[in-house]
C-alpha cells in the first residue's frame, strides 16, 4: 500500500500522545509529536484514503482528536493553523468556536481577565503565556524541568517546586512569568 509507512507513523504519533496526555506532567511531549502528525495529515496523506478515512469530516475528526491530547494554550498558533485547516475541509460548529478562542488568546487587545471572563477560566495566568516568545521556547522550558524534577517527589505542594523550576528556565530565555500562585492571590495550590 502506498501510504502505509505514513499510516503506521501516524498511528504510533496518536498512541504516544494519548500516553503522554495521560501521564502526569508529559504533556509537552506532544508539542512535536502534533507537529509531525499534523505535517503527515497534510503534506503525506491524501485527502480521502479510504480504509482510513474515507471523507473530508473523518479525516477533520483524525485532526480534532490530535488537539484533544494537546494543551492548545501552550501552542496556539499552531492549534490556529490546525483547526484552519480543519474549518476549510469541514466547517463545523465546535471547530469553531475553538478557533475563536485560540485568536482571541492570542489577541492582545483583548484583556486577559475579560479573556478568563469570556471562555470560563477561573485562574488568571501571565500575559507573557499568550505571546509568540511563550509558544517558541515552551517545549525546550517543559523538557528542562521535567529533567531537573525527575526525581523530585510529585505529591501535596509539587507544583510550586515546578513552577519555581520552570519561573527559572524561563528567566534563562529572557522571559518574566509569574506563576499561576502569584496571579491568582488566595487560590489554594496543592
């Protein structure tokens, strides 16, 4: 079969992401991989393979289910492009609303607080998280904590060792962030 090298890549992208989605703190892992699935899905993979997927909806699905085991905040340019491409093959209406979260993240005029407001987050964040300099160097600051806090103990108050680890990297690229305990002042972190 022509494209069963791709198929077989593909398959094994999605079964690392959804393992690294649901391992404690291996999220990041999946910035890449989404990267090489999405350039599979779009540059190796015809439009319909049947088999696989045999219309422009099933192949959109394929795609949502990649961004369901990403964390588009920490990569939204690329979930914009992503579900762009998803709304040219198969508009529908879920895409959608995603697609105008991910740009008004992204959206600079838009106030952060009225961001939270708008799309239901409960805990402020930096603004820094929404900038192109933040989605650039992420995966490189999550691969170096998770290195220096490979043997640290993942129980009650770990987060604020980690966030105190990844404050630090990110200081080492010139990038001012405060944690989501500074930005959300009498929120109880465990």
């Amino acid at each position: 079969m022509e494209h069963s090298k791709s198929i077989k890549r593909l398959a094994s992208l999605f079964k690392s992401m959804v393992k690294n989605y649901n391992s404690f703190g291996n999220w990041w892992k999946n910035i890449p991989l989404a990267h090489e699935a999405f350039a599979i899905m779009t540059d190796e993979l015809p439009e319909v393979l049947p088999g696989e997927y045999e219309t422009p909806e099933e192949r959109a699905k394929l795609m949502m289910n990649m961004l369901d085991v990403c964390n588009e905040l920490d990569m939204p340019r690329f979930c914009i492009e992503v579900r762009e491409f998803i709304d040219a093959i198969a508009p529908n209406d879920i895409n959608s609303l995603k697609l105008k979260k991910l740009r008004d993240f992204i959206d600079m005029s838009i106030d952060g607080a009225k961001w939270c407001k708008t799309y239901g987050s409960h805990l402020r964040f930096d603004e820094v998280e929404r900038t192109e300099e933040w989605e650039a160097v992420i995966y490189e600051v999550e691969r170096r904590c998770a290195s220096r806090l490979r043997f640290a103990r993942k129980g009650m108050g770990f987060c604020f060792h980690y966030w105190s680890v990844k404050q630090d990297i990110l200081m080492g690229y010139g990038i001012e962030w405060s944690t989501p305990s500074q930005m959300n002042p009498g929120v109880m972190f465990d």
